[in-house]
C-alpha cells in the first residue's frame, strides 16, 4: 500500500512540482485543486494545463475538484483518505489582486487553511503539515533597513543583514497589503496548530518562488511572466525603484527537496524563510539582462515611477536556519538554470 500525501494547489507552481517529487518517492498522491487561478487572473493564470500533466504522468494521481474553503468538504476528504503527509500550497498568491478581492483572500488564505488545520487535527494529528507562506508576512519593514545603490541593483547596506532576512525579522507594525494580512492569520495559526496541539507543523516563508511550470500573469510569477514577455515581446511595466528592486528566487524544486527534508524529520511549530538566498537574486534590470541572454530577443519595457503598494525594496532570505536544520539540503538549481528551464518551456507552451 503506498502511503497517501494530500497536496493543496496541486495543478499550481509548487503544487506539481511537489506531487511529482512525492510520486517519485513511492507515495499516492492526492491533489486538490479547482483551478480558482484562473478565476483570480483570468485564463493566463488558467491550470488546467497543468492539471492534466499530472493525470498523465503520475499513475493513480487523484485529482479532487473540491474548494479549500469548503469545510465540510475538507473535513470529509481528509477524513476518507487519512493522508500521511498534509502540503498545504493552495491559495490567493497576488500582493496586488487581494486588494480587489477582500473577502476571497481572506477566506482562501486564513479560512482554507485553518480548514485543513483542524481536518489534519482530527484525523492525522501526526502527519506533517507544511504550509506555504510568504515573506510577506514581514510587511514592508525589510524597506526601513539601510540600502546602498549599485549600478544594477539594491543592496543591504547594513551588516545585520549582509546574509539577508531571518526568522526573527519582526511580522509587526508595518504596511503587509491584505494579501500579506491573510498570509500571516494563517502563518501564525499554523505555528498555533503546533504549539497548541503539538502538532508537527512548519510555514515556508517564500521569497519568489518559480520555475517552468507557473502559469505567470502581471500580478503574480514575477520571473515566469516577465519572461512571457520577452518571449511575446510584450512591453513588460517595470514599477518603481529604477528596475533596481532585488527579489531571490528559487526553483520549485529546491522547495519540494526541502520539504521532503522535512518530513523525513519533521519539527513542531517551525519557520523557515525559504528563497534562492543572496546567489539566487536579481533586480528586475538583471532579469531582462538573464531573460536576453536565453532568448536571444530584447526585453521591451516601460517605467512608472509609482511602485507598488508596500512593495519590497530588496529582499533576499537568510538560509542559514534552514541548512542548519536540515544540512543535507542546498539550493540545486542556480538563477541561469532556472531562466533556462523556464524560456524552454514557454517556448513549447507557446509554440513559438
Ligand atoms: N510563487 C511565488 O513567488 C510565491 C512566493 C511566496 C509564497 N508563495 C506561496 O506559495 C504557495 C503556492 O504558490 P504558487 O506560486 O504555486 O501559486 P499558484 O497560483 O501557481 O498555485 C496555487 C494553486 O491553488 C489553487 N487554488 C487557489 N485557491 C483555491 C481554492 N480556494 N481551492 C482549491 N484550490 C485553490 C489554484 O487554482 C492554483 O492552481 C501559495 O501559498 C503562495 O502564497 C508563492
């Protein structure tokens, strides 16, 4: 019998990649997903695509059309299928949409997720429950933290942070966007389910999270949309802060690697700001640079001066915490890789 590990969001970015990773590993992987991404952006953010990959390539995947703020609905499907693992990736993702839609954030972000909190609580309390969160929850604090101007990009100028953010960087009293709001009710109440109830539980507190498989749209996939553009050559916006703003990325494989690491020994109410780290980051102008070199075409782009709202500055996670816990994890893809994988597929996505 293959042990059973439920995958919230599984036709998303980290979704199937975890499913894939946990199917190489010998589990029977359950996905729920209901494609809400594409009611969220529209049919650029459509998964279907996605979706069907899975049901080709993993034998017995099961797929679950189900709702994350469905309760009933949650509390019976973790209830028939008592999985061994919980991945929790479902979710509103957009910094900017929330602001649009209050109530499907909130109600999909913290609501989904204390859903499956509590169906995990009473069915599988022993099963590790990984939930995906973002850097978000600091708000716009990294923005107070001195920074230099190089050529390109923004720096930390401030030795407190030469190795990036950590764990203890305040969630406090600073500007998160409702997206970032949301993000931090479930945030917290998935370290609660931990300390509370003993439960083994862990957030991943995700810089920009990316790789071949995101379905990038203007308002969320910063890496895989802006590539989209340069391979359409489509004028990509640049908002704010000279292009030089600085996010890390990390390939969704290196997150699913992490988090089988995890599993394997698990911990109670932990946190982990995971990204690609200072050798993963790139300005938005470093981008285009990267995203010229691997479709041989120029990035066509205009600026606007306002950035937006409590946009980050420059941010890249401290992964000392991570490697630390768990010593035989590393990042395995590296930026140009990454661009790499990413150009190829929107070539054969697109047929262009
Ligand atoms: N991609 C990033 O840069 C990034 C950065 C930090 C944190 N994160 C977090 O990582 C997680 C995964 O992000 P992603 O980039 O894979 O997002 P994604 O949009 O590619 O995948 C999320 C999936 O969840 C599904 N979904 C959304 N609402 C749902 C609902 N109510 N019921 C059922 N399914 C629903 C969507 O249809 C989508 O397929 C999210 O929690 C996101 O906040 C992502």
């Amino acid at each position: 019998m293959k042990r059973p590990v439920l995958v919230t969001g599984s036709s998303g970015l980290i979704g199937s990649e975890i499913a894939m990773v946990f199917h190489e590993r010998g589990y029977l992987v359950h996905g729920i997903d209901n494609n809400q991404r594409a009611v969220f952006f529209g049919p650029q953010g459509d998964n279907r695509w996605n979706q069907g990959r899975l049901l080709r390539e993993i034998p017995g995947f099961q797929h679950h059309e189900l709702d994350i703020r469905n309760r009933q609905g949650i509390l019976d499907l973790v209830n028939e299928i008592r999985p061994q693992v919980i991945i929790h990736t479902a979710a509103q993702p957009s910094h900017d949409r929330a602001a649009d839609i209050p109530f499907d954030d909130f109600d999909t972000n913290a609501g989904g997720t204390l859903n499956l909190l509590q169906a995990a609580r009473l069915y599988c309390p022993e099963s590790p429950f990984v939930h995906m969160s973002t850097n978000k929850v600091y708000g716009d604090k990294p923005n107070a933290i001195r920074l230099k101007e190089l050529e390109t990009r923004w720096d930390y100028d401030d030795p407190a942070h030469a190795q990036g953010i950590d764990e203890h960087f305040s969630i406090d009293q600073s500007k998160h966007s409702i997206f970032g709001a949301s993000k931090v009710a479930a945030d917290v109440m998935v370290q609660e389910f931990g300390r509370y109830f003993n439960m083994p539980t862990c957030c991943l507190r995700g810089g920009c999270l990316t790789g071949p498989n995101h379905s990038g749209v203007e308002l969320h996939g910063f890496l895989s949309y802006l590539i989209r553009c340069n391979i359409q050559q489509k004028p990509y916006v640049i908002n704010g802060f000279k292009g030089k703003q600085v996010r890390d990325n990390i390939h969704a494989h290196d997150v699913a690697e992490f988090i089988l690491a995890f599993i394997d020994s698990p911990r109670a109410a932990e946190v982990y700001n995971i990204g690609g780290g200072k050798q993963n980051s790139c300005s938005i102008l470093e981008a285009f640079n990267l995203a010229e070199k691997f479709t041989g075409r120029p990035q066509i782009y205009s600026y606007q001066d306002t950035p937006r709202v409590g946009d980050h500055i420059c941010y890249y996670s401290d992964l000392r915490k991570m490697i630390s816990h768990y010593p035989k994890w590393s990042i395995t893809k590296s930026l140009e890789q990454t661009f790499k994988e990413i150009v190829e597929q929107w070539h054969a996505r697109l047929r262009v």
